[in-house]
C-alpha cells in the first residue's frame, strides 16, 4: 500500500509541474500583457514601470524559475485591479464556491446514486421509464438555463426563495439544484450501467441460486463491486462542478470563483485568472489522486497490480 501511495503521489507532483509550465509558457504565448492593461494613452515610460513591476523585464528562464519558486511558497502576485495578493482574493471567494460545489454534489451524488441503483435494480419495472425521462431531461439542460428556469419558477413565480446573491441556505438552494442536476445525470447513468453489468455476473446467479435475499446481494456484494465507475465519474464530476460553478455563479450573482473569474477576465485581471486556473489544475490533480487510492480501498487488486 506504501509503494502504491508514493508513487501516486509522484504522479500527482509531476502532473502539477506539468500545468505550472503549461500556465507559464501560454501566458507568454499570448502577447505582451501590458499593453492589455494599460490605456492607450499610456507613455513608454508607464509601460516600462509596469514591466518592471511584474517582472516581465528579467529574462524568460528567471521569470519561470522565479514563478515555480513563488507557487511553492503559496504566491500568486497582486491583483493589478484591487491590488491585493491573489492568494488573499481567492482565500475570501473560496468558502463560497465550496458551499455551492457541496451543495450541488448532495444533489447529484445523493439523487443520482440513489436514481441510477434503482434503475439499475429494476431496469425490467415500469419505474425505470419515468425515472429514465428525467435523468435525460436533466442530462439535456444546460446549466444557465436550468437556473433561469428556477429563478423563473420558484423566485418570480410563486416567490418561495430569493433569485439571487448569497445570505442564508435559502439563497444557495436554488444554484446548488441547476449545478447539480446536470451531474446528477452523469452519476446516474454510470451507477445504472454498473449495477446491471454486476447482477448478469455468474456470482450473483450463485447467490440467487443458494437463496441469498437480493437485498443483501444489492447492498452487500453488487454495491462493492459496482462502484469503482461510480468512483471514476464522481472525481470528474466534482471537477465538473467547479469549472461549471462559472456559469451558475454568474446567473446567481453568487460571489465565488466563477463570478470573480468573469469579472476578472473582463477587467483584464490576469493575475487573478491565472491563479483560479491553477488553483482549477490543482484540486482536480487531488482530486484524482483520491480517487486512485479510493480504488485500492475498495478493491485490492488494483493496488496489487500497480505494485507488480
């Protein structure tokens, strides 16, 4: 098990490397940022200090060297619009985002697990239609219009919960359900697929046939075995989830990193941008190491084979 996690952590230190360099270099591929951020009046004079001021004067492979060194110690820069380190303007927006990412995945772990095992389970009952049409309907709305049929609904129609801003839980119900029922959709399909794939295996037969209840077949040996995709598809979609928080957030004025990457990229921010794609990189690194070694947890084998 040691050998297993040092080597995926390996993996994950190389992958990060990996962005860093990638972020580095295509933020110098697209031009001279300057230029972006000053006016058009600006003199030679205001362009050279501010050159000088984020360090893009130095040679290319001080800067890179200098970037990697400023990541390792957890510094980001300054946000050139409110001039205060990125790393303080994303500690302050972060709490929000995670409210929202916790609140869509209760929705799309908890209803699509429970949805998907059902229709995995009786895929053959008349149930499995109606339950089937809604994870399609869900599957097919986008998420800004999932939100402003819920800002429609709910908000202007029959005025049950406030349309937008942050405050108190009612205030997050409404995005935590439009980001959430895309991924809902996803994790019902792979957990539907999985379930079915199980209960046609010889040993469920087995254990049918030496009249072992099929609810602790479903519960005690089918769930165990059908959850590495479940797995795979919940750390890709807890990704999905932030990169999707963007678009929610903006419908919502929710004020998270999605929000502040808009505004950011349409104050021509790019400190800060540059820190919400790697601060995107890096928890989607983690959260696939943690999926690996939630692979070894649940089935052995796979760490066996990693070891040989």
């Amino acid at each position: 098990m040691k050998r297993f996690l040092v080597r995926r952590f390996g993996q994950a230190v190389v992958t990060i490397f990996g962005v860093l360099t990638l972020v580095f270099f295509l933020q110098r591929l697209t031009g001279d940022p300057v230029y972006l951020l000053l006016p058009d009046a600006a003199t030679q004079e205001d362009i050279d200090a501010l050159r000088h001021a984020l360090g893009l004067d130095r040679p290319l492979a001080v800067q890179y060297f200098s970037f990697i060194a400023d990541f390792v110690r957890l510094d980001l820069g300054r946000s050139v619009a409110q001039k205060l380190p990125v790393t303080t303007i994303l500690a302050s927006r972060i709490p929000f985002t995670l409210a929202l990412a916790g609140g869509a995945l209760l929705v799309a772990g908890g209803l699509g697990l429970t949805i998907g095992a059902l229709l995995g389970a009786f895929h053959r009952h008349r149930l499995a239609l109606p339950l089937g049409w809604f994870v399609v309907a869900a599957q097919s709305m986008p998420t800004f219009w999932s939100g402003i049929l819920l800002i429609l609904v709910f908000a202007v129609g029959l005025g049950w919960l406030p349309p937008s801003s942050s405050g108190g839980p009612e205030h997050l119900i409404m995005p935590a359900l439009a980001l959430g029922l895309f991924s809902l959709a996803n994790f019902a399909r792979v957990t539907r697929n999985s379930v079915v794939e199980e209960l046609s295996r010889q040993y469920v037969r087995t254990a049918r046939a030496r009249g072992v209840p099929p609810r602790r077949i479903l519960l005690r040996h089918v769930a165990r075995n059908a959850a590495i995709p479940v797995i795979t598809v919940a750390g890709l979609e807890i990704s999905n989830l932030l990169a999707g928080a963007v678009i929610v957030e903006t419908v919502f004025a929710w004020p998270g990193l999605g929000q502040l990457t808009m505004q950011s990229i349409l104050a021509r921010d790019f400190p800060i941008v540059q820190g919400v794609v790697l601060l995107g990189a890096c928890v989607t690194v983690i959260l696939n190491l943690a999926a690996d070694i939630l692979y070894s947890v649940v089935d052995p084998r796979i760490r066996l084979q990693v070891a040989r």
